[in-house]
C-alpha cells in the first residue's frame, strides 16, 4: 500500500500548528490536537483502508506523541485531509452530546 496512499501526521490537522510546523490545511477546518486514533476512526468511516504506525515520529515535532496514518488515495490529499478534520469535529460533538446526556 506505499505508492497508493497517503501519510496523515497529526500536524497537518492541527490547528494549533502554523505552516511552517507541518500543518495543510486552513485554521477554520483543522482541529485542535487530533489524535492518531481519532484519524484512524474517522478515516476507516470513510472507507480509506486506515493503517496505523504508532512508532513513528514526525521529523518536524519528534518530541510530541508518536504515529501516523496511511489511508488509500480515494480523493485528493488536501480533499482527504479537509474530511478528515471535518469528521474528527463531528465525531468530538457526538462524545461532548454522550457526556452531557449522561451526566443528566
């Protein structure tokens, strides 16, 4: 699966993270702090064949939580990414719903 799919570091969603520190896409869509499990869950719901190293280090933050994701090539990287920071929202509004339901 290494010519036809592509690498998600945490970074390239990362609001929090400016160009130069790695992030792709724009501030309004990215998410704060995105784990590798949230893009795996995201990406798997969006039938991209997920794959996950967690060993790995992204070279321009090697001190932060290690991991990656490798998804198959189904739309473009930047397209792909938008989705992915734009599901990891959804999913992290579903969970606060849960919480609050639950605290009732």
């Amino acid at each position: 699966m290494k010519d036809d799919a592509y690498t998600i570091w945490p970074a390239y969603i990362n609001a929090l993270k400016t160009r130069n520190q790695g992030r792709k896409i724009s501030r309004k869509i990215a998410v704060e702090n995105p784990t590798v499990r949230e893009i795996y869950l995201v990406a798997q719901a969006f039938k991209y064949e997920p794959i996950v190293n967690s060993s790995a280090y992204y070279s321009r933050a090697w001190w932060e939580d290690p991991g990656y994701v490798k998804i198959s090539k189904k739309d473009t990287k930047s397209k792909a990414l938008q989705k992915i920071a734009l599901g990891i929202k959804k999913l992290r509004t579903r969970i606060q719903e849960k919480k609050s339901r639950s605290k009732k």
